[in-house]
C-alpha cells in the first residue's frame, strides 16, 4: 500500500500534468491563431510593430527589420501589433488601412485559418505516432486500468479485449433492415442508432425487446441517431415501433432473435461506444463483463462506481441532450484496434478530421438554433475541466480535444461581432460598399459594446461551469 507522502506526490505530479497540458493547448490555439494574422500581415506588406510569444511583461525582445520579436512573461498564447488596426488610424505608412481590402481580408482570415492548419497538425501528431481506429473493427480493448478501480478489483488488464457485458454481444446500431419488415414499414434505415425507448435510455437489443414487450402504450417511440446523416443537425430520428411477443426472461440471443424476426432489424456487434454506454447506465449494479485474454475468454465480476456526468439522450420533446446524470464508470480506458498511419496519409487523415471538426462545430450552433440540440455550450473553466480529464488518458486524447478546441476557435472567431475576426469581415466587406473608411467613434462605441457582451457571455459561462463543477465534479 502506497504511503502518504507517495499518495500526495502522485496526487501533486497528477495536477502538474494537467496544468501542463491546460497551458500547452489552450496557448498553442491562442498562438497559431495569431500566428496567422502575423504571417498575413506580412505577406500583405504591413507594418508588424511586435510578434510576441506569450503575454504580460517583456522577457526578451529582438528588432529584426521592422518587427520587434518577442518573449513575454506569461508563456500562454501571443499576440501580434500590426500598425493602423485601430480606429482613426487610416493613413499610418505601410498600415493595415493602407493595403487594398482583399489584403486584409486575408490578414484576418488568416488567424482562423491557422487554427484549422493546427487542428491538422495536432489530428496528423495522433495519426502517425498514436494510431488511428482500423475501419470496421469493433474490438474494445482494455489500454490502461486506473490504480484502486473497480476495475482493478475485479482483475481487469491491459489488452484485455471485451466481447460482451452481461451476456450481451451487440449493440443499437442497425446493421440491416429485413425487406417488407414492420421496421422498414416503420422507417428505420440501416446506420439508425437507438438510444431511447419510451423515453428509457438503452443500450443493448435486451432493454429495447424488454420494453417492446412490457410497455403498455402502443406503438413505442423510439428516439435514435442517423449516423448517415449530413449534419449533427439533421441526424436526430424519432419513430415507432410495434410491440413484440416474448415469454419469460429475455435473454441477449433471445433479444437478437426477437428483434430480427419479429421487427426485422439486425444489430451490429458490441462495439467501444456501447460498452461505454451500457457501463453508464448501470451504477452501483454488479455485473458480468466476458473478456479476451491471450488465447481464452474469461468472465469478470465488477461493480461500476457511481459519478457524475454526461451521456447523450433524446429527450420526451425530440431534442438530443446530455444532460448531467449519475453513470456508471469501472475505471478503464477502453481503446480500438488501431493502426500507425503514414506520413502523407496522416496528413491526409489530419485534414479530414480538421475540416470534419469545423463542419461539426458549424452544424452543432445550428442544431442549437433550430431547437433540435441542447445548448450547452462550454466556458474557459470547463475547456481547462475538461483538457485536465483527458490529460489522465494520455497525450493523445489530449491532442484531439485540442483540434476540437482549435476548431471550435476558427468557427467562433468568424461570429460578425467585435473583438471576434468575423467583426472585422463585416466592417471591410462595409467600407467597400460605403467606399470610404467608418468613423472612428462609431466604430470605438460598436468595438466596446462588442467587448462589454463579450465579457458579460464569458462571466455567465464561467459562472455555469464553476456551478457545474461543484455541484457536479465535472464540467
């Protein structure tokens, strides 16, 4: 048993890490960012006053042509001077104002860019050194077991690979959909993922055969994901089904059976989604989870722990939530069958993800808008909340949070409103229509209100996410 002293050390190196990896991410997407309107300003040939890495205080500076190159005290973020950004300054030499209108739409574009070229980088980093998932492999490999678990307890290893909980062998997601079935009859489409019954969040064909068979209410609604679907916005699915016929207790091949014969819907294999799934909506519950070791199967016995958090729902409205809830957790960080990517093909994969990321970002604000998502938007606590979360499951995972983040980044900073870049689109995009340069006080009055909502905005979301880590432990 580990000492206190030992205990307090791990305890101090644990928030050691997570700081680390707070500041190394928040601040690369700050920089990259600016690192962008730097080299646009450049190539626009505009007066670039300083190029810092970091805030506060000069450390060090060095001119180098025009440019006083920088480091700052607070090594998080950057920041870039360009000369005559500000309001009334039209006619400084070499100035922002004095280049034609496409030159500086490029040099504020260019920040959001950037932060799309780093999401590529950090997803091209995951690919080449980590691995990505090999396309069609369910496997749910056990890749690191947290020390005092209920998943330790119950003799749980790495590289044990998980065929089935409970008995149970495969998941919602619909793998086919027998011709002239009630299911086609009722809508359903292979790639449909069910995640309610009735309104009862489920996630193995057992619990949906069970609540077909015992609900009083006909037919079931059913609320499920079209993992086919264009949008996030446009995925959400709700339909019916009939009830089903089966006596006594259902067993999971029973459940399968009961659901291809009778409604005419195949399930596809357990896969990593839906152990986790089902692990979360059984807290406090003991249960059977059968594992692939070397070259046999055993069953373990484990008891998951109880903790708060948030897992996807469709709520009686029709709308896709996550709502914070009690889940059940064994301590393990489970992990596909992956792959080293190569170089050009991980670049390749890096931009996939990157602009898959912006396009998710994009049509997750416009589920919100139209009322099909939840609004739950995450502030600066519950960004740093959630980077320390993943710096516990390694540098990797830590890395994809940070090309979501820089994702997020890009589509925000496009928003028409100032300090934000989509402020300073607007306003070029204007001055061309207008043919001349705003004001310089209508312009510090907008600026300033923008500023004050903006600070307003931030103040309730760190209010929402202090709130939600103390009532709740996690963002």
């Amino acid at each position: 048993m580990p000492s206190p002293i030992h205990a307090v050390l791990e305890q101090l190196g644990s928030y050691a890490n997570s700081v680390f990896w707070i500041v190394f991410i928040l601040g690369l997407c700050i920089y990259s960012h600016e690192l962008g309107h730097f080299i646009g300003a450049k190539l626009s040939r505009m007066r670039v006053h300083e190029f810092a890495f970091g805030l506060g205080p000069m450390l060090f500076g060095k001119k180098w042509g025009e440019t006083v190159y920088a480091i700052r005290a607070i090594p998080f973020g950057g920041l870039v001077n360009i000369a005559g950004m500000e309001p009334g300054q039209e006619d400084v030499p070499d100035g922002f104002h004095t280049r034609p209108r496409w030159q500086r739409f490029v040099t504020i574009f260019a920040g959001v860019f950037m932060n799309v070229v780093l999401a590529t980088v950090l997803f091209w980093v995951i690919a080449v050194f980590h691995g990505v998932a090999i396309p069609d492999s369910r496997v749910t490999i056990i890749g690191k077991v947290m020390p005092g678990e209920p998943a330790e307890v119950a003799g749980f290893q790495v590289a044990d690979e998980i065929v089935a909980v409970d008995g149970n062998q495969h998941n919602l997601a619909i793998e086919e959909v027998a011709p002239g079935s009630p299911a086609e009859q009722a809508g359903f489409q292979p790639g449909y993922f069910i995640l309610t019954a009735n309104g009862q969040d489920i996630a193995v064909p057992q619990q949906l055969v069970e609540i077909l068979r015992d609900t009083q209410s006909q037919p079931v609604r059913i609320g499920a994901i079209d993992t086919n679907a264009s949008s996030i916005a446009d995925s959400l699915v709700t339909i019916q089904l009939p009830q089903v016929t089966a006596g006594g207790q259902v067993s999971p091949e029973q459940a399968a059976t009961v659901a291809r014969q009778q409604l005419g819907l195949t399930f596809e294999p357990l896969d990593q989604a839906s152990v986790v799934r089902y692990l979360s909506l059984h807290p406090n519950t003991k249960m059977d989870v059968s594992v692939v070791r070397g070259e046999r199967e055993i069953t373990l016995t484990v008891h998951p722990g109880e903790v708060w958090g948030r897992m996807e729902t469709v709520t009686p409205e029709g709308q896709l939530d996550a709502p914070h809830r009690k889940l059940g957790r064994i301590g393990v960080l489970l992990t596909p069958r992956t792959r080293r990517a190569g170089l050009l093909e991980g670049l390749t994969i890096g931009a996939v993800q990157s602009v898959g990321s912006v396009i998710m970002v994009v049509e997750s604000v416009r589920g919100m808008i139209a009322g099909k998502i939840a609004a739950e938007p995450a502030g600066p606590i519950g960004i740093m909340a959630m980077t320390a979360e993943r710096a516990e499951a390694g540098w990797a995972a830590v890395l994809s949070l940070g090309g979501l983040i820089s994702a997020n980044l890009a589509v925000i900073n496009l928003l028409p409103f100032p300090p934000f870049d989509g402020f300073h689109i607007v306003l070029i995009g204007y001055e061309g229509i207008i043919r001349r340069r705003i004001r310089a006080r209508p312009e510090i009055i907008i600026r300033l209100a923008g500023v004050f909502l903006i600070i307003l905005l931030f103040a309730w979301l760190m209010a929402k996410d202090i709130s939600n880590l103390i009532m709740y432990g996690t963002p």
